[in-house]
C-alpha cells in the first residue's frame, strides 16, 4: 500500500519521533510504515488520518 506519510510528515517539519509521539506508536513504526514496509491497522489509519486532519482515501492508496 503506498501512502503520502512522508511527505505529509514533511510539510509539517515534524520528525519522525515526533509523528510516532503524535500517534502513540514507535518512530520505527513510522518509519516502516513510510518505507511500505507495513500496511496500518485500520484504528492507526484512522488515527493517522486524524492527525493530517484529512480522509483516509488522500493518505492511502493501493
């Protein structure tokens, strides 16, 4: 699944950790997550999604 963390992150100036802290999940999960290397829960999409402050659909795509 490929998603825009990283650039979302980016535009933020938010590090990684600072992502992980935001979504209470590791800054390796951040970062295996922007790699595509693991696909979100659907609770974590959600709460990604939240954080953006955008739909899930504009995050995500497959």
């Amino acid at each position: 699944m490929n998603n825009r963390l990283k650039v979302l992150r980016a535009e933020r100036n938010w590090s990684q950790a600072e992502l992980a802290d935001r979504l209470g999940v590791s800054r390796q999960t951040v970062n295996a997550l922007e790699t595509g290397r693991y696909d979100p829960s659907l609770p974590l999409a959600f709460k990604i999604a939240r954080v953006f402050e955008q739909p899930i659909e504009s995050i995500f795509n497959d």
